[in-house]
C-alpha cells in the first residue's frame, strides 16, 4: 500500500488567494450570485453519479447508490432550498419599526469534510457558502481526498463558467494537523464549517475563529405502543440501512414498550434482523468498538451486516440485513449503546412508558446530547411529553431519523449536511446550518421615538428638584 506524502502548504498564500476572491464577491450582483449557485448545482447535480461511485471506490464505506441520494439531496434540495433567498444588498424593510436589514458576506470559509460524506458534503457547503457571496477552502478527509477534491473541481469550473471570482473555491492535499490548525487560526478566516471527528470540530471551536460545527449522535427511537410496529420497523430500516448506518442521524437504540416488544421483535427478524446471543454480542463489541479509545471502531464504520459478522467470526442468515443486541444497561460497560455507524442497533425493552422515555434520556446523555431523537407514536400528548423531556435539536416523529434529521425529504427542516446540536453538543445553534447561517446582517435603525420614555427622560430624569424615591415613583407611574 503506498503511503500518501504530505506536501507542506503555504497557508498564507492560500488565504491571500481566498481575501481576494472575497474582495471581488462582495461586489456581485443578486442576478450574478444566483447564476454562479445555479450553474455550480447543476454542473454537481449531473456528476452525482460519479462522484458516488469513486467516493466509495476510494472510502470503501458504505454503497455508491444512496451516495447517489445523499448527492441529490446535497444538490438539488439544498439549490432549491436556497435558490430564492435573499443574500445580497437590502434583504428586508419594516417600514413600522424603521429597521432595514442588508446582508454582507462572511469572508473565507474553511470548510473540514468528513469520510463518511466526503463528496455530498462537499457539494453542499460549496452552495451556501458561493449563494452567501463567501470563498470556501474545502479540507478533505486523509481517506477520501480524490473524491471530495473532484468534486470541488466540478464546482470550481462551473462557477469560473459564470465568472466567479478566481479561487473562490480551493482544495487541499493531503493537510497535516498542524498546517489545518494554522489554517484555522488565521486571522484572515472568517468562519469554519466543521464536520467530522470529535477532534476536529474541538480544534475548530479552540482556534480562536468563529465556527459552527456539529456535535456526536447516539440517538435512541422510541416506538411507543400507539405506533403502527410494521410501519415503524419499515422506516427504521430505511434510515440505519441507509448509505450501512454512515449518517450521524441514524438511529443507535430501539427502546419499546413491555406490551409490543414480542410483535416488534418478531417483526425485525421477519425484515431480516438478527438478534445477537450473548456470546455473539461479545465478538462484534470487539471489532464494531475501540475500547481503548472509547469509540466506534474505524473498520465496521459504513461496512453491511454480514461484512460486520465475518469481521466478528459469528455465523448469521444469509439475508442479514441488521444486527440487535439486547442490552441491560447504557455506558462504557455496554459499548453497543455507543454511536456506531453502522448496521447494528442496541435494543431495550422498557416496562412502561417513563421508563422508556427515562432510557432514551440516558442514551441521548451517552454521546449524543443536542442531536437528534426518534419517536414512533400515534398518541399527540405523549409525543410533545417526550419532546419536552430530550435534549436534541431535532426530534423526529413516525419517519426514519437519519432522512428525517438530514431534511428535506419527509420534513421542512433546511436540507443540511452540518447539524447544530446546540450548548448540550458544545454548539452554537441547534439549527440545521444552511446559507442563512453564513451572512452578516446589517441594520439600518430610523429613529422611532417611544413618547412615554421620552417624556419620562427628558422632564423627570434631568430634573434635580426630585430625588431619587420621587424619579422612582414617576417611572412606576408611567411604566
């Protein structure tokens, strides 16, 4: 196996290049904007294909086909997410208020890509961030450097096609941790978009630079004994099959009710779930979790079930699709209730409905805190009780939690590729970042005078023949 050599970069030169192409958008019009994102979204929009197959050729994570999806929801959701948002010059006016609103562009980007998403996320930081009039400087995971990097050139020579400024998008080689940290520091970066490792996304919130990043999933479904069981069965495999588990938003932990727990068993393995005696749950701990570490295992992440279970030396049906373990208990003791990204699931039978939402807490405070929960239920109240009681950002009802979180498809959350997860993930918002995330509003304040605080400043503060109980009187008086 050749070793990749890493060519030391010239940071400040990269950053020269990115101020000037700022310099440049920040004088283009909202027509010219709107033709660069249209052309770049569908030059990336025709390469989906491709890029999906050499992300996986060279990933060896997950499968080229819902790489496909993940790239169209990169693309063509996200443009027409985006395509009639206001981003340039004067965005709003309240007449009432005398507030006029005016977006301003952010500056370079620096945008850190994960290998689970090395080509869609790409595609759709490119978008938001050439829509908000920013330059972006694309760092490619060390695994997936070719795909994510073709399909920055993709975008690169659709954009230069409408005259984009010069290397309004650029792409990195194979970056060392100290060269991505001076990037990150560097005064003239404006923002880092950061998606990936715990690690990084902590070097981004350290660097001393605004920046918005994500925080780790666990995320548990509940299916409550309201819930169509097929039907939720149905849709939990449509999302942690998807792309073999490789979304941050699958779900992690079935939690279900004593009284459906039999149908809903019953019900995975007629879909193809095998569940994991006690001894078999030993092996695939040892090679889906790196203990000493204290995380997932790299070799399990985005591989199918049966590659997990020869991995694991254990013997399974041939149509495995999805590996349960029963579990006890939530923590280090228990290291599939850990976020693995792959097809395996914790599974936990609850004896009532407190216990379960009392077990989707704990899981949720297991790595996942901010992110996303899952709830199958046909009950209104228990579904806005469970909500109230988790901490994530995204709480999603009776569809597939990764699909459901990412946006778009079975919701009106913005079609994202970086999702905040809040204080509880060491985040900034909760929000699903899109191109509205990435503008400096400016204001514009006309003066509206609020009569009764006028009068109050003008006749009685300044007046020294009252004391202060008289001035206190008055304001109380008056408000």
């Amino acid at each position: 196996m050749n070793e990749k050599i890493s060519i030391p970069i010239d940071v400040d030169s990269i950053m020269e290049k990115a101020s000037c192409a700022a310099a440049v958008f920040s004088q283009l019009s909202q027509e010219h904007t709107d033709r660069i994102v249209e052309a770049v979204y569908r030059a990336a929009f025709d390469s989906r294909v491709r890029l999906a197959k050499l992300a996986v050729e060279e990933t060896g994570i997950g499968n080229w086909r819902d790489k496909v999806v993940k790239n169209v929801v990169a693309t063509q959701l996200v443009y027409h997410d985006i395509k009639d948002l206001k981003t340039v010059g004067i965005i709003s006016e309240d007449e009432r208020k005398g507030i006029v609103e005016i977006a301003q562009p952010l500056g370079p980007i620096f945008a850190v890509i994960p290998v689970t998403n090395p080509t869609s996320t790409v595609l759709f930081k490119i978008l938001i961030a050439l829509k908000t009039r920013n330059p972006i400087i694309i760092r490619p995971h060390s695994s997936a450097i070719r795909c994510s990097n073709e399909a920055a050139r993709i975008c690169y020579e659709a954009a230069l096609k409408e005259d984009a400024p010069e290397d309004c998008i650029q792409w990195l080689e194979n970056t060392s941790r100290t060269e991505t940290q001076v990037l990150m520091q560097h005064k003239k970066l404006a923002l880092i978009l950061a998606t990936g490792g715990g690690s990084l996304v902590n070097a981004a919130y350290s660097s001393g630079t605004p920046a918005l990043g994500v925080g780790a999933g666990n995320v548990p479904v509940f299916i409550e004994q309201s819930a169509d069981v097929p039907f939720a069965i149905e849709q939990i495999l449509i999302s942690k099959l998807f792309d073999n588990g490789t979304i941050c938003a699958s779900e992690q932990a079935v939690v279900v009710e004593r009284s459906i727990a039999a149908e809903t068993m019953n019900e995975f393995k007629r879909k193809g779930a095998h569940f994991l005696s006690g001894e078999e749950m030993k092996r695939i701990e040892n090679v889906a979790y790196d203990s000493g570490k204290g995380v997932m295992s790299v070799g399990v992440i985005g591989k199918t079930a049966l590659e997990i279970a020869q991995m694991a030396g254990i013997e399974v049906p041939p149509d495995t699709r999805l590996l349960i373990a029963p579990l006890q208990g939530i923590g280090k003791d228990y290291p599939i209730s850990s976020e693995i990204l792959a097809p395996i699931l914790a599974f936990y039978v609850a004896e009532d409905f407190k216990h379960a939402v009392n077990l989707c807490i704990d899981l949720n405070f297991h790595g996942g805190i901010g992110h996303t929960a899952s709830l199958f239920s046909n009950d209104e109240a228990k579904i806005k009780e469970f909500a109230c009681v988790m901490n994530a950002g995204r709480v999603v009802v009776n569809m597939p939690a990764s699909q459901g979180a990412v946006g778009g498809m079975y919701n009106s959350l913005y079609p994202s590729f970086t999702l905040g997860c809040g204080t509880g993930g060491k985040n900034i918002t909760t929000d699903n970042i899109t191109a509205r995330h990435l503008l400096n509003i400016q204001r514009i304040s006309r003066r509206r005078v609020n009569q009764r605080f006028e009068r109050f400043n003008k006749e009685l503060y300044f007046d020294e023949s009252l004391d202060s109980e008289a001035i206190e009187r008055e304001y109380n008086r008056n408000f």
